[in-house]
C-alpha cells in the first residue's frame, strides 16, 4: 500500500537545486526527479529504482545536504515492504 504523502516545499527546493546542479551524480538527480514529481500528487510513488537511487545518495558521503533532503522526500513516499 502506498503512503499518502506528498513532497514539502522545503524537500521540493532542494530537489530543485539538485536538478539545476550541473555537478550533482545520476542517483542524485534520480531522487530529486522523484520527490519533485511527487509535490501534490498523493497518489504517485517513488519507484525501485528512484528508492535505490535515493538509498544510495543518503549513504553516500560525498553528496550534499540539499540532495540528501531531496532523496529522503523520494524514500518516504516508497510503498511499505511486505513482510
């Protein structure tokens, strides 16, 4: 079952940034991608690969606040895992 949330305008901004980077990494972009799709839409989720891209762009040392902010948006919107 997918979560009904939606993309914060904070979450969204930095998505924004991310997407405009022109140094940002592929994964990064990827979540920013998602989360921006996602501002009012309930509905949507974020995809395997975008929730990947995104768990990877956390961990990552190397990537920047903003784009951390971006990929925590996309990953809270991933549907639950069934047990």
């Amino acid at each position: 079952m997918a979560k009904r949330e939606v993309t914060s305008k904070k979450a969204a901004s930095a998505a924004s940034k991310i997407l405009k980077n022109k140094t940002a990494s592929k994964k990064a972009k990827s979540a920013a991608d998602s989360a921006l799709s996602q501002t009012k839409t309930p509905k949507k989720v974020t995809s395997k690969k975008s929730g990947s891209a995104s768990s990877k762009t956390l961990k990552s040392k190397s990537a920047s606040k903003t784009a951390k902010t971006a990929a925590g948006s996309a990953l809270t919107q991933r549907p639950n895992r069934k047990k």
